[in-house]
C-alpha cells in the first residue's frame, strides 16, 4: 500500500474544507432576509410567499414559502419561526419542537450542526399520502426555527428540488442579536 505525501493529504484537506463550507450563495442565487433575524439564499425562478393574510413574507413571525418555478410535486421549502419550547436542554427542545410541530411518524431523526447551530434533522411521513418530509429544526438562543422540505408524493429524497433544498440550508443563517 502506497503512502500519501504530505502535498496529496494538504490538497485532500482543502478539497473536502472547499466541498463542505457553509453560507456561500451559489451563482445567481438571491439571499431573502426576514425581519426575525434570519437569512437563506434561493434559486432563480422560485418565488417566495407566504400566508395570504401575511402581505409582507420579510415580517417577523411569518412562515415564509419558497416555490419552485416549475411543479410544486418536486417539492418546496418552507421556514418558519417558531415558540422555543421550555425544555431544559436544547436536545430537548429539539425533540420537543420534532413531536409536536410535526406529528405524523419519524422514519429517521438525526443530530446535526447547520452553520454551527445545534439542530435536529426529522424525516417524517403522512401515512395517508405515503408523502414524506424533512425538517430541520434549530434553536440558537431565544430563536427557534424550521426550515423543511415537502413533497406531496413519494420520498423527499428522491425528489427533483430535493438536492436544492440541502443546497437552500447550507446557506440559512441567523442574526447574532437576540430577537
């Protein structure tokens, strides 16, 4: 078995740093910032929106929706700030915000860090549609958020705006003020 030179590993190092940075927007992408303290860049072509009693989506305490150009079947992001809840931990509320912000059955939960916040990733499904979800949860102080990715049809990870959604989290970002 041959040895990497230090040179190989130095560049092996760089790619995966380059790979997995975090918060850069792609190309072309727009950066939406909401009021509550909160950012993430998206896609040419999709349109953002909210409730129709909500004019104004950059108002704080507002889901916001981001809708692709094309099919809405290929799936759709959505953030929403949300009530930290009074756990004690923030696992805790992480797993609290996953039971009762969602109540249809978890197929996989996951502890991640996104952006350097601690978070709870959910995969849930609608067991009447058989349609899944995945949703991000992350409290970071007094502010606690969503942001998910629904599919009206099969897997949310087989499907067409799946790869965009994972591409849309690297990039959310939140204020360093208490809101």
């Amino acid at each position: 078995m041959r040895r990497l030179s230090v040179w190989s590993v130095v560049v092996l190092v760089v790619m995966l740093a380059v790979y997995f940075r975090t918060g850069q927007t792609p190309a072309g992408w727009t950066v939406f910032t909401n009021r509550a303290g909160w950012s993430i860049s998206y896609p040419p072509g999709w349109r953002i929106s909210s409730c129709r009693s909500c004019p104004d989506p950059a108002e704080a305490g507002v889901f916001v929706n981001f809708f692709p150009s094309g099919n809405y079947n290929d799936g759709w992001v959505i953030v929403q700030q949300l009530n930290r809840p009074s756990a004690r931990t923030i696992d805790d509320s992480l797993l609290q915000l996953s039971n009762e912000v969602n109540l249809n059955p978890k197929l996989r939960q996951q502890r991640i860090l996104l952006n350097g916040h601690r978070a709870l990733l959910s995969l849930a499904q609608n067991p009447f549609g058989k349609s899944e979800s995945e949703t991000v949860y992350v409290v970071a102080g007094p502010q606690t958020f969503s942001i998910s990715f629904v599919a009206f049809r099969g897997s949310a990870l087989t499907q067409p705006n799946y790869h965009t959604y994972r591409q849309m989290l690297r990039t959310f970002r939140l204020a360093n003020r208490p809101i």
